[in-house]
C-alpha cells in the first residue's frame, strides 16, 4: 500500500494541523523569553518546580498534546455511535470504539501523569510502563488494521515513528536508565550524558516528538472516522 496517493481534500485540514504544530515547536525553540521545560512539562510539574508559577504559557505544549488525544477519542467515539445509529458494520463500530477508548486512556495518562508518577507507586517503573503501552498499541493497530491503516499509512508510520523517537530519548536522556545502563553502548552512553547536560535540547528533542506523534495519531483517527463515515452514509444512500 503506497503511502502517498490521491487523498479526499479534507486531508488538508490534517496537514494544516501538523504545519501549524511544527511552527509552534520552532517559535518555541527560537525564543529565550522562556524555560522551554515550562512550556513543555505539565502544569503540575511546573508548579511544583517554579516558585512563581503560574503564567498563561506554563504547560502550554504539554495541554495542547491533551487536547489532541481528546479530540481523537471524541470524534472516532461520536463516529462509533453514527456508524452504529446507520447499522453499519460491527467492525467498523469495534475499532472506532477501541480507538476511542485508547485515545481517551493516553488522554487521562498524560493528564494525570499516570506513567510517571502513579503507576510507578504500584511497582510498575517507567520502561516497562513504555512496553506496556507499546505492545497494546500494537495489539490495537492489528485487530483493528483495516479502519486504522488504510485511512492513512503514511500518518500511521509518523505517529508510530514519532512517540516511538520521544520514548528512546526519555530512556536514554536518563529516565529509567538504571534497568537498561548495562546494555547501552559506549557511543549510546556518550549520547545519553550529552542529553543531560543539554536540557533544553533534550526538551526539544523528547517533547517535540511527543508532541508531533499526539497530532499524527489524532489526524490518523481523524481520518479514519470520517472514511468509515462516509463509506457507511453511502452504503445507506443506495440501499
């Protein structure tokens, strides 16, 4: 399957989003006026770490990545209930619904920092927290493939891609470290200290991608609510 190809013009409401976030990571990488960690870390961590919190801008990368993976559970949960009210297929219904639920979890994870902080409470640290995720998004992407992967593969490869890159540098900018230090080469190693003493980069670098990934998924399940919406409202038309 091509990854590029001819794709319905509202696709280019997704690319906007994307131009649009890209713009916003490189104002905030140009600019001095403020700690990027402020503009990068939840509102919680920020407050905790900054005396004179808070200000309009703190949290802002951080909140506006919330409200990406809320705007992919409410529009493929609102399509799941469409497509179920216009008897579409049950597939089609099960995989808006998971894709729904998933979103809505990352959501409340990344809200409530769930991964960094609660969960590791209960004996779960951080890298294997990352396995989980990453082996249920695995699991979602190949029971639900034929909604989620031909709506776009390209947005499917850079969202994968793209939290893929921001997990890789959390561990190895020194979060979590400890359980995976012994397995990383020297040159690895060398990377992961520099990381360190460049906070700012190593900002840049992990939350960027984080940030990017939220808006490749959020427009991938876009997309995919509105084909599967458009192919049921046809199917309905010539019955």
């Amino acid at each position: 399957m091509a990854l590029f190809g001819k794709q319905p013009r509202y696709f280019g409401i997704f690319y906007a989003i994307i131009f649009a976030q890209i713009m916003l990571l490189v104002a905030v990488a140009l600019q001095s006026a403020v700690p990027v960690e402020r503009l990068f870390r939840d509102m919680l961590s920020v407050a905790e770490d900054y005396p004179d919190c808070c200000h309009v801008y703190d949290g802002l990368i951080s909140n506006l990545g919330i409200l990406l993976w809320w705007a992919a559970a409410s529009v493929t949960g609102f399509a799941a209930l469409a497509v179920a009210c216009l008897s579409g297929r049950r597939y089609d219904i099960l995989a808006l619904t998971m894709a729904a639920v998933f979103s809505a979890w990352l959501a409340i994870d990344d809200l409530f920092m769930l991964h960094e902080t609660v969960l590791p409470l209960f004996g779960l640290p951080q890298p294997a927290t990352y396995a989980l995720y990453g082996a249920i998004t695995i699991a979602y992407i190949s029971l639900s493939w034929r909604v989620v992967l031909t709506a776009s593969p390209l947005f499917l490869l850079m969202a994968i891609s793209m939290l893929g890159l921001s997990v890789f540098i959390d561990i190895l900018s020194g979060h979590g470290m400890d359980a995976i230090s012994d397995w990383l080469p020297a040159n690895l190693g060398a990377i992961s200290h520099w990381l360190q003493a460049n906070t700012r980069i190593e900002f840049l670098l992990e939350d960027g991608f984080k940030f990017l990934g939220i808006g490749f998924w959020c427009c991938l399940h876009m997309a995919a609510a509105m084909k599967v919406l458009v192919n049921t409202a046809a199917k309905r038309g010539r019955a």
